[in-house]
C-alpha cells in the first residue's frame, strides 16, 4: 500500500478533488494520480475524474432525484469512487479548503472538536462560503473517523500583509474585534508564488502582481514571493467585478439600498454576492465566454467594466508594491481569455508593459516581448497541490512534535 492525501475544495456548488501520492518529490511537488469535481449540486449533479496522464476516468450524471443531492451526497458519491479506483492507495490525510481562517489560522491546522468550533465562529465572515467547507470536513470525517482531517486557508498567505495594508479607516476598537482586510484566493496566490522561480529567475523576488481571474477574481501584490497587498478585504466581495459579485463599492451605497429601497440585509447581501458583477451589468450571464459572444451593448459594457477594475486596482497595487517587475495572470479567465489578457495588458504601457501579441494568442506563458521592461505571463494555478502539501507539512510537523496530553 502506497500513502496518498486526498485534497477537497467544497464550494457552493461544486465539490472538486485531487489524491496526490507520498513521498513529496526533491522540489516538494506532489505527483497528482487523479483529479475530478461533481458540479451541479442541487441542479444537475455531475461527476468527473481525470486520470494522471489527462485521460478520461469518468463522467457520470450522478443522481436521479437531483434535489436530495447535497455536498455530504457528492463527497460520499466521490469516496465511493475513489475506493473503486485507486485500491493501492491509503489515504494518509484529507485536507480542506476553507475560505476564512480569521486571525487565528496562519498555516493548515488539523481539525479537532476544537479547531470546528472555531472555525464554524468564523461563518458570519464568509456566510456563503464557510459552511461549504465546514460540511466537508464534518462528511469526510465521519466516512473516515482515523484519517485527519487538516484545514487548509484562502486567508493564510495574506497573514505576512503589513498591519498598515490590513487595516481599515475605522475606530481602532473594530479593528480589534476582528474588523480587517483579510485577502482571499490565498492557495492560489501560495501555488503561483512556488512557481514564479521557474519562469522568472531572480525576478521571482521583485514586485510582481498575480492577476486570479476566475468567477471569483482578485488581485495580489508579492514581494519576495510574500503577500504585501490583495484587492479582497473583509469578504471576499471587495475589489474587482467578479461573475456574480460587485467588488469595490462605496459603503453608502449599502446604507441607502438600506434606508430608502427599505430592502433587508439578507436581500442586500443575495444583491452584491449573488445578483452583480458580469451577471448584474450585463443583465445575461456571469460567464466570459457567453459576453464575449453577445452582440449586446450591455454584455460589451459588462466586460469593458471588467477590464477598466483590473486596470484600475492594478495600478493601485503597483503604487503600493513601487513599480513592477511582472506581472501573472491565472485561473479561468486568466489562463484562457487572450482577449482580456491583450485588453489588460494594453493599459499597462505606462508601466513599462510591452505585449507580445502572438505568445499571448496561444497562452504564453510568457507574454511580455523579451525588451519589455515589465514581464507578463500566464501561469495555470493548482490550489489542490497547495492543500495537498498543507496537509502533508501538517502531519509532518505533528510526527515531530506530538501533543504533550496538557
Ligand atoms: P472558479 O472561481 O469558480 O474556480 P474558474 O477559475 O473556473 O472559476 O473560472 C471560471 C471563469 O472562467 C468563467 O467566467 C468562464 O467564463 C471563464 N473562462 C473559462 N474558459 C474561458 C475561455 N476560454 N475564455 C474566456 N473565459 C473563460
């Protein structure tokens, strides 16, 4: 028998996986065996798996009643499968993605009745978010009560932020209730900051901006590979337009859909995470692809507002870091759009960013010319490895220092 971890990323209605195996290869990676997701939760589940090699495992509609389908369904549906298919393996370890760690939790944690509680104080700070996390903890523990289970943050890689990018203009007092910029996408962020030596060089130390752009997207300032700056704060609502979230929003205008739309604070939160963004401007859909199809004004003018965000935040991360050395771009719409990639990149001369078009067509990833003063590239983020290796490091550092019994 072979050890393994298995790395879960519950989210809100998809549930994506990744079993990695031990030992940790020399560089630390872990060699990846299988990977898949059951999305459609609630709607239409559907489960897939793809092997080590990028073949086809399975691709499954996975329930006849998709409304009595919930997360605890798709991780046991995912367990099943994964005892079937990968019979030499043991698993050592499961490790979580959890959105928000708070100010508690700077590095993966294991999950005791203690940690849960803690961690379940955190839900009112990501109440779309958390719970997802907190159920496939409690589902994989049950169906495994002798494997770990180790938490792995969205908020930990932002902890090296200094106390000034942290803070709010708010009453000091709040601050100490917990009232802060956290930052999210950290896993991300941790996975393309242990990749930038490969393609940078010594550049990987300078002042580099990490663009994630996925449904949910958010911006990160690095330097020395460490978190400095990120467009998220409080939630993960903050900074730019997201599939379905506004991003950066003045306050009062909260305060007014309060006041004089008399609209309730459960509505005004279904509004700014649910109902904004590509999907709230364009008045068609959250995803890229459908607005880059559309003839419609208000998709071209969704996507123009997307762009405009990123460039603006951009420029704010790069007064805040002094300049910039390079610049990456990941997840969906990072690693696949050439097109917002050219639009972003284009408003960035002023900064020294020169585009070569013809690698930007084909993914790069390099995508800045060789003279541009500034680098771009794209680089495909692997947030599972980066819980996988959480996982690992957490059961190593347990092996070395076992609890006293105090
Ligand atoms: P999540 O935050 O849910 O993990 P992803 O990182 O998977 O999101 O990104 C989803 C987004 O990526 C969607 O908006 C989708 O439209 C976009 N996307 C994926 N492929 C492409 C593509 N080829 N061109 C443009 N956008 C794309």
């Amino acid at each position: 028998m072979n050890d393994a971890i298995l790395a879960v990323d519950a989210g809100s209605s998809s549930v994506k996986f990744g079993v990695f195996a031990l030992p940790a290869a020399r560089d630390g990676e872990l060699a990846r065996l299988v990977h898949g997701q059951i999305e459609g939760i609630g709607v239409a589940p559907r489960f897939s798996a793809v092997g080590a090699g990028g073949e086809t495992l399975a691709q499954d509609d996975v329930a006849d009643v998709a409304t009595q389908f919930d997360h605890q369904a798709a991780l046991s549906h995912t367990l099943d499968w994964l005892v079937q298919h990968l019979s030499g393996q043991r698993l050592a370890a499961v490790g979580h993605r959890i959105v928000h760690g708070g100010s508690l939790f700077a590095e993966p944690v294991r999950v005791t009745p203690r940690v849960l509680s803690q961690l379940e104080a955190l839900v009112s700070l990501a109440p779309l978010h958390q719970p997802h996390g907190i159920a496939g903890i409690r589902a994989l523990a049950e169906r495994l009560p002798d494997v770990p289970q180790i938490a792995c943050f969205d908020t930990a890689f932002h902890r090296t932020q200094p106390a000034v990018a942290q803070l709010f203009g708010l009453p000091r007092e709040l601050s100490g209730d917990g009232i802060r910029r956290y930052g999210f996408h950290g896993l991300s962020y941790q996975y393309i900051a242990s990749q930038l030596p490969k393609y940078l060089g010594t550049d990987s130390d300078g002042r580099v901006i990490v663009a994630h752009l996925g449904n949910g997207a958010s911006l990160c300032a690095l330097r020395g590979r460490r978190s400095v700056a990120s467009t998220m704060g409080f939630t993960a609502l903050d900074g730019l337009l997201m599939g379905t979230r506004c991003g950066g929003l003045d306050p009062g205008v909260v305060l007014y859909l309060i006041e004089e739309k008399h609209m309730t604070t459960v509505q005004v939160a279904e509004l700014l995470y649910e109902r904004s963004g590509l999907l709230g401007v364009s008045g068609l859909s959250s995803d890229l692809r459908v607005l880059l199809a559309s003839d419609k004004p208000a998709a071209a003018q969704a996507i123009d507002l997307f762009v405009y965000r990123i460039v603006r935040e951009l420029g704010s991360l790069a007064a805040a870091l002094g300049g910039l050395d390079a610049l990456v771009f990941t997840a969906g719409i990072g690693e696949n759009s050439a097109h917002i990639r050219q639009r972003v990149c284009e408003q960035l001369g002023w900064l020294g960013l020169k585009l070569d078009r013809a690698a930007n067509e084909v993914h790069g990833p390099r995508i800045g010319t060789a003279d541009s003063p500034v680098s771009a590239w794209v680089i495909a983020t692997n947030e599972e490895q980066v819980i996988a290796r959480g996982a690992l490091d957490e059961l190593l550092r347990a092996r070395a220092s076992p609890p006293s019994g105090h």
